[in-house]
C-alpha cells in the first residue's frame, strides 16, 4: 500500500480530499493531512510518505519550497501539486524538481484519482534510489553539515530492506561507494566493516550498525579505521540531539569495545574527557542556533542540542561555558 500525505492551507479542500475518496479501494493510506508547509514537512520526515499532495500558496512554506526541500532528502518520493495559479514560472519549477502532476483547481475526485494512479505507476517505474543517487544526496547533505538529514535518508533508504542478507550486501556496496569518493577502502576497513554487520542478526541492529558506520565514515573522512577519538567526535556530531548520547553507549553499541579502554584513547588522542567536549560541541552548536533563532526558541534549542526538555539545566551549561545565559548571548549581553 502506498502512503499520501496531504497539504493544503484550505480546511475544506483538504477534508474533501480525505474524505471523499477511497483510498483503501486505490491501494492508498493517508498518511497526515497538513495546513501549511512547515507541518507537512515534519510529517514527512516522521512518516516517509511516497506521494506528497501540495498546495503551491500556503503561509510560511509555500508548497514548491516544500518540494525542493524533500527533493535534495529523498527523491523517491513523488509530488502532486494542486493549485489555483496556472502561472508557467511556477510550472516551470515543479517539473525542475520532478513533479508527475500539476492540477489546477477546483478539482474533480476523478482527476485526483487519475493523478494518484498515474503517480503509482511512476513509482513503480522508477522504484528505490540508486546506490549511486543515495551517496550523491549524502555529499550535498554533507556539504551542508546537516548529519540529521544525513541520518533521515539512510533511515528511509534502510526501510526498503528487509532480509539481513539483502541489507549486508547494501550496506557493503555503500561502504565501497563512500570510500571510494572519499579514499580507496583498505582490507581492514572492509574487515571490520564485514565482521560488524556478520555478526549482527536482527534486522533493527543491523540497520543501525550500518548507518551509524556510514555517517561515520562521512563525517570523520573516509575510514572506519579512523582513529577512535576521530570515530566518537563523527557519531557526536551525528547524534548530538540525544540527550542520552554518552561514551558508554557508542562504545557498545558502534564500536564493542571497553568503555574504559574507550575513555582513555579518547582523552589520549584528543586531549580532553568526553563529557567536556560533549558540553563544548553543544554549547558551540547552541550559539550558532541562537545567532540564527534568538532567544525565544530556547527551549526548542535546548532540545536540538542534547538537553532535552531541561532549559534550565542547558541556562547552566550555557553559562558555564561561555560566562552569560542563553537569553543575555542571545541580545549581545
């Protein structure tokens, strides 16, 4: 069954859609029903929708601003655009980034229902991203120091893998594909790489392993034999929003060795305790988020950087390094 999501700021239009028809019938789950582009966005990321249906005017962020976005994420997913405008720059824009329909409104359920299926059979047509397009993205994302994004596509990609086999011999393939980009892979890189995902069985497990090997690989340069200290900083910059992210845990869920041993190569290598350099690339990544947000999103950017929902707790941290409060940093105080 594949999955819709629906945006459009229009009350009515968007019940009518969602009501009117038969998904079930279509072979079609709804998977949100959104006002505006930026609740339609976090819907996507959250349920991976195949088929986006997108109004182009919608206050915050308009329907083709969506578009772009999820585009450069994940260009599996197809979009339908409804609009009211038959302006040809819009148009023009909307086949840019792929898009199969583009329906002006008011619309007939027939022509919704002819859209949708034309969309199904493209879907099958072009199936899953390419190995190949799949490590293009992740250089963009890359390039823009978005690891969650990073982190979201493979997510996605992962999820059309089932069996352990299948999903080795992918994760394999793409190890290959980003090193070569990056450096040629060694023996042991592909050694140690292959004893991790062999002696996982769970599909979950194995899943994880392989993201969390890639990302590394991306953001520490180019091996999973990197140094330790090189391996834990690219995981930190990866998962830096967990507010459980601790030494312990990468060391037996990514690495599967000693913590111990773990903390002192750490400290060794980059000449400070984890947990203070944890606090550091939070407190640094708050400071761009409060140059770009200001002070009234605090507790959002306490919750981006690892803090949770304790403002309180990161007010201290904050200070604590940088010698004022969020919100005195936030005015220049």
């Amino acid at each position: 069954m594949h999955k819709l999501l629906i945006a459009d700021d229009e009350k009515m239009i968007r019940e009518s859609i969602v009501e009117l028809i038969d998904w079930k019938a279509l072979g079609v789950q709804i998977t949100a029903s959104c006002k505006n582009g930026m609740e339609a966005l976090d819907a996507i990321m959250d349920t991976a929708p195949d088929i986006v249906m997108t109004d182009i005017h919608m206050p915050g962020l308009d329907g083709l601003d969506l578009i772009e976005k999820i585009y450069r994420l994940d260009s599996h997913i197809q979009f339908i655009i409804l609009t009211g405008y038959p302006e040809f720059e819009y148009a023009r824009r909307a086949l840019k980034y792929g898009v199969r329909e583009y329906l002006l409104k008011p619309i007939s359920e027939e022509v919704i229902i002819e859209a949708v299926n034309h969309v199904k059979k493209s879907l099958l047509v072009y199936g899953n991203p390419s190995i190949g397009n799949l490590v293009s993205r992740l250089f963009i994302i890359r390039q823009e120091e978005d690891s969650d994004q990073a982190k979201k596509l493979l997510s996605r990609f992962f999820t059309h893998f089932t069996k352990p086999e299948e999903l080795r011999h992918i994760g394999l393939n793409l190890l290959m594909e980003l090193q070569t980009r990056l450096e040629p892979p060694s023996a042991e890189d592909l050694s140690h790489f292959t004893e991790l995902i062999m002696a996982a069985q769970r599909i979950e497990e194995l899943r994880s392993i392989i993201t969390n090997q890639l990302l590394c690989v991306l953001y520490a340069g180019g091996s999973t034999k990197t140094s330790l200290c090189d391996t834990v900083k690219a995981y930190v910059t990866v998962h830096l929003d967990d507010e459980n992210l601790s030494l312990k845990h990468i060391a037996e869920n990514l690495l599967y060795i000693n913590v111990n041993y773990l903390s002192r190569t750490f400290t060794k290598q980059s000449g400070e305790k984890f947990s203070n350099y944890l606090n550091h690339t939070r407190i640094e990544k708050a400071k761009r988020l409060l140059h770009q947000n200001g002070a009234e999103h605090i507790y959002a950017i306490a919750e981006a950087v690892g803090f949770g929902n304790n403002p309180q707790y990161f007010s201290q941290v904050f200070k604590k390094y940088t010698g004022s409060t969020p919100s005195q940093f936030a005015k220049g105080i």
